[in-house]
C-alpha cells in the first residue's frame, strides 16, 4: 500500500509539473503567437473572400496583400494596446478623487457598461452568424438593389445580323 500512495503522488506531482511547464509555454510562446496568426487571418475572412472575388489577384499580389495586412494589424493591436492601458489610467484617476461611496456608484455604472456592451457584441455576433457579414443591412433590400444593378449592367440587345 506504501509503495501506491507514493506512485499516486509522483503522478500527480508529474501533472502539476506539466500543467506549469504549459502554462508558462502559454504565456512565453502562444500569446504572442496567437496575436500574429489573429492579425494576419482578420483579413482572411470574408473581407479576403470578397477582395478574391472582385479583383481576383494573383499569388504574388496576394502574398504582397496578406504582408501589407499582417503589418498594418500588428500596428493596429498595438494601439489597441496603449488605448486599452490610457483607459484603465483614466478610471484609475478617476477613482482616485472620488469618495467611497461615489467610487460604487461609478463602479456600478462602469460594469452596466460593460454589460451593455458585451451584450450588444453577442448580438452582433449572432446577427452575423444568421445574416451574413452585413447583419444590420435589410437582406431584402440588398436583393433590391442587386437585382437593379443587374438589370443597369445588361447591355442592349444586339441587332439582327441583316442577310
């Protein structure tokens, strides 16, 4: 019996090492990682889907897009960065000169906020998921339109060739 408590603790000190190798890896290696790979497939998407279907570029132009893109969301998130960081120093300060009781207040109104918001995102979300990538677009009148534009780009009808 000895010998199974021993084997059952070195299992799971084997687990919890394992578990903080990866969480480290995580935190060293794939956050980083993730960022990059969310910053070049944020195009990808339908937006990427749309642009082959309208200009059709070739691999090299695509190659060229998907670098310039890439770039331009790394910037992107970095700013999001320091946005996110001014904000939490803004509520901070505020915080700051504001009596207990008002800081509750405020506390209150800033998480029914965030409520609100991620809420709102959710709906979104769902929207898009059931319409499509313009969920607050009428689909009917997108088929509208549409259906006007086609019937604008049919030229006229030829002649008949004379004999």
């Amino acid at each position: 019996m000895n010998k199974t408590i021993i084997t059952v603790f070195a299992l799971i000190g084997i687990f919890f090492c394992g578990a903080i190798a990866g969480g480290v890896f995580a935190v060293r290696y794939v956050n980083v990682t993730v960022q990059r790979k969310a910053a070049a497939q944020q195009l990808s998407n339908q937006q990427w889907v749309r642009i082959t279907n309208r200009l059709d570029p070739t691999p090299e132009q695509r190659e060229q897009i998907k670098a310039i893109v890439t770039v331009y969301m790394e910037k992107q998130q970095a700013s999001r960065q320091i946005e996110r960081d001014a904000s939490a120093k803004l509520h901070n300060d505020i915080r700051a000169v504001l009596t207990p009781g008002q800081v509750e207040e405020y506390d209150k109104i800033r998480a029914r906020h965030r409520e609100n918001e991620r809420l709102w995102q959710r709906w979104y979300k769902e929207q898009r998921a059931r319409h499509g990538e313009s969920p607050l677009v009428n689909p009917k009148r997108v088929d509208l339109k549409n259906k006007k534009d086609k019937n604008r780009e049919k030229p006229p009808a030829p002649a008949a060739p004379e004999k």
